[in-house]
C-alpha cells in the first residue's frame, strides 16, 4: 500500500515536537556542566566521568529502545505512545537535574547529578527513536523524505538556538527577580536555571502534545524485528549506516566542545561585568545563523550541489572558522562584533550539516534493505540517538578535564566581572582547545566520510528502483 503524503497540518505539528525536543535536548547538553561544575562547585573532573559514563551505558539502553520500540503495536500506533510516554518523563527529569539542593553534601551532589542525568538520557531515548523513525516510515525516498527531514531539522535547529540565545540572560533575570538583585551570582544564577528548566519542561509537553495529537501514523512497512545480537549484526554489515554514525558522532563532538566551552571563554576570557548579555548576542547571532542556513542557504546550495558537496563546504566553513577564532583569541581581541566572524561560519556550516547528515542517515535505510533484506528505521535511528548523546558525553568529558586542569572556576561569592582571577596561560589553554581539537575532528570526519560514502543521488535512484521491482514482484 502506498504511503499518504503529510498534510500541512501534519508537517507543521511534527516540526514543533523537534522545536521542543531540542530546546530540551540543546539546556542539557550545554548548560548543565557549567550548572554543576560553575555554579554548584562539582569537581569537574567527577562531571566528565558522569557525563561520559552516561554515555557508555546508553550504549546499551539505546538499541534495545530501538527494538521495543519495532515491537510496539497498540491502538494509538507504533511510535506515538513512546513519543508521549518519554516526553512526559524526560520534562521531570530535566526539573529535578536543574534543581538540584544546593544544601546537600559534595558527595551528595555527585550522586545526584549522576542519577538525574543517567535517568535524563534513558527517557530522551525513549522519545527520540520514535520521534525521528517516524521519518523512512512516513514518507517515500527522495524529495519527500528530505523535505521533512529538511524540516524537522530546521525547526529543531530553532529549538536549540532559542535555548543559546535566551538561557543565560533569561537565568539572570529570573534568578534577580526571585532572590534579589543584593544575592551572590550562585543564588542567582540557581534559583534562574530552576526556573527556566520548568519553563523549558512545560513547553516540551505541550509542543509534544501537539505532535502526538496531530501525526498519525500512516506507514504501511512492515517492520520486522530482531534481537540485539542480530540488531547488531545488522549495522555492521549496513556498512554506508556505519560511515554516517561515525561522521556523526566526529562532527558533535567539535561542536559540543565549542558549545561547552563557549560559556566559560565568555566569563574568563573575554569577561566584563556584563559577560551575559555580550555571550547572549554572541549566541543569538550564532542561533539566527544556524536557521537560516537551514532554511535559506541549505536550500539554495541544494540547488546548484549535492548532498556530498554541500557537507565538505561545510567542513571547510567550520574549519575555516576555527582558525579565525583561534587567530582573534590569540591577538586579545575583545570586541563583540569581530568575534561573530567565526560564529558565523561555525554555525552556518553546523545548521546545513545537520539537515544533510540526516538524510543521509534515513538514505542508508533503502540501502541496508536492499542489502540486508530488512528495513530497520528504528534500529538505525537508535544510532542516531546514541551517537549524538555520545558525541555529548565525550565532549563534556574533554570540556571537564580542561576545566580542571585550566582550573576556571569562580568563588560562589563573587559578582561581577571575574575573569581578572584566570592567569593568561590557563586563557591560551582554553582558546587551544576550543579550535584545534575541533579542526582535528573535522579533518578526520572529513577524510572518513569522503573515502567510505557510497550513496551519491544516481545510486539512491538505483537503489529506489530495485526495491520498487522487488515489491512489484511480492
């Protein structure tokens, strides 16, 4: 039976279920090593080790979702319990992980944050491989299936950048109303990420709700389902899905050092009384950079290139940032308005990659069916789901043991600027890590994907008109 194209109504509802998403996904993943480590006093040595672990063991938790969720029928559908059921639990989370009591021991603020983050990753999966699954399932091969991805990825991208354009400032601003503007910038800025977190929550839900409400499921593939041994054994041999994951998980992780680090470069380095609002415009520049590159220049590349040659304009872009930002941090350059130079590049380059991995992600679906003799969305989009989560746990991992070595961190009493207590070579450390280590990435992403991609336009087209052939012959 042929698949019903998306309605607007549809394609609309699915896009603010990825705004929410991300918006959730973008505070953990960039606020809350800073939230534990900055403002609560955790070593960062002990987060690196949390938020790596976490990681490792979603190594497990992830395919097996991907299974149960292949075997899921009830009423409502196959994707759509688990979409709602791990929003719900992941919004609660996600206020019990930024509300942490500040009055517990140091310990006790260990065991915590590895609790609720651990906890945190187990119910983003639960409603992340339903929600991008959805995808191979939904739609045909082709312009289709990249129209939606395209956007969804765009709306996610408005998500994050909502989220790094607004935290600090927003955090500020609650946290003074709350206690005052008289308290110390760690009650501030404690009582804001409390705040802003159930903020962030309530909106997830109903974004979600709509989603749920408005998305049926229209698929008419029949998935089939296998173990996690077999599961495994699948992916290997999808060797094209196996150079996406890994290009993935390269490319995060240069982004997410950068994201990590940018907070604490802000603070210690470039510094100011006024650091927030200066790290907001920053943000808010870079978060309008990355959606409109999704949505304006993604589709005009599209137009003149393909998928491949827009992800090493990419590259280049990215890269070629970097080393402007590295150039500008070594030379003091404190102004503002140079700095959005390298943003700039750094996102555009991020927003597009993010629209084009994802479809060559969902490509390799048809690819491993033709190959394989099974189509297994969930299973390789539970990949996606761990390899982003993983690239954010090897990042934070990287951020924490610079932090602790570099040692950037300001008493609880202080206000103010405090970037006068961060000794130069501990400055130059930063910026080092900040640039090279995402350069290196990038070359090897890069050179990885450029050798092992297969998956040009006229192969895809082969490849859709051989599975057409074998489903007219069953």
């Amino acid at each position: 039976m042929e698949k019903a194209r998306l309605s607007a109504k549809e394609k609309c509802a699915y896009g603010l279920g990825a705004v929410g998403k991300d918006m959730v996904y973008m505070l953990s993943a960039s606020y809350v090593l800073y939230y534990y480590q900055d403002v609560l006093g955790v070593s960062a040595a002990a987060m690196g080790v949390i938020l790596l672990a976490a990681r490792v063991f979603d190594a497990f938790n992830d395919p097996i979702m991907g299974v149960i969720v292949a075997n899921t029928k009830t009423r409502w559908g196959k994707f759509r319990p688990w979409l709602f059921i791990g929003t719900l639990t992941n919004a609660v989370i996600l206020y019990l992980m930024f509300a942490a009591p500040p009055s517990i021991s140091a310990g006790g603020l260990v065991a915590y944050a590895a609790v609720t983050y651990i906890l945190w990753g187990v119910t983003y999966t639960m409603m992340d491989i339903p929600y991008w699954s959805m995808i191979p399932a939904f739609t045909e091969g082709g312009k289709e299936r990249e129209g939606l991805t395209t956007l969804a990825r765009s709306c996610a991208g408005v998500g994050s950048a909502i989220v790094s354009i607004i935290t600090m400032l927003t955090v500020h601003k609650l946290g003074i109303k709350l206690v005052g503007e008289q308290a110390s910038n760690t009650a501030i800025e404690l009582a804001g990420f409390k705040m802003f977190s159930l903020i962030v929550a309530v909106l997830f839900m109903v974004f979600i709700l709509f989603t749920c409400i408005m998305v049926k499921e229209k698929s008419s593939v029949d998935m089939k389902t296998a173990g996690v041994g077999q599961m495994f054994k699948a992916l290997i041999q999808n060797d094209q899905a196996m150079t996406v994951v890994v290009t993935i998980v390269v490319i995060n992780i240069a982004l997410y050092i950068t994201s990590n680090l940018l907070i604490y470069f802000f603070k210690y380095d470039i510094g100011g009384a006024d650091w927030t609002a200066t790290y907001t415009w920053f943000n808010t520049v870079g978060g309008g950079t990355q959606i409109l590159s999704m949505m304006v220049l993604y589709p005009v590349l599209r137009k003149f290139f393909n998928n491949i040659k827009i992800f090493y304009i990419g590259v280049g872009m990215s890269v070629c940032g970097y080393l402007t930002l590295l150039a500008m941090a070594s030379f003091n350059v404190k102004s503002l308005a140079p700095l959005l130079v390298p943003g700039v590049l750094i996102m555009a380059a991020s927003g597009m990659n993010n629209v084009i991995i994802t479809v060559f992600l969902a490509n390799t679906v048809d690819y491993g069916e033709l190959k394989n003799g099974r189509r297994d969305e969930s299973v390789i989009f539970s990949m996606q789901t761990f390899v982003v989560k993983l690239a954010s746990g090897v990042s934070a991992f990287i951020a924490s043991v610079a932090l602790q070595v570099l040692n950037l961190k300001a008493d609880s009493t202080d206000t103010g600027d405090v970037s006068f207590m961060v000794a130069q070579s501990s400055k130059m450390g930063l910026r080092l890590i900040m640039s090279l280590v995402p350069i290196a990435g990038l070359i090897f992403a890069f050179i990885w994907f450029k050798k092992r991609y297969i998956l040009t336009d006229s192969k895809l087209q082969e490849i859709s008109k051989e599975l057409q052939g074998k489903s007219s012959e069953n």
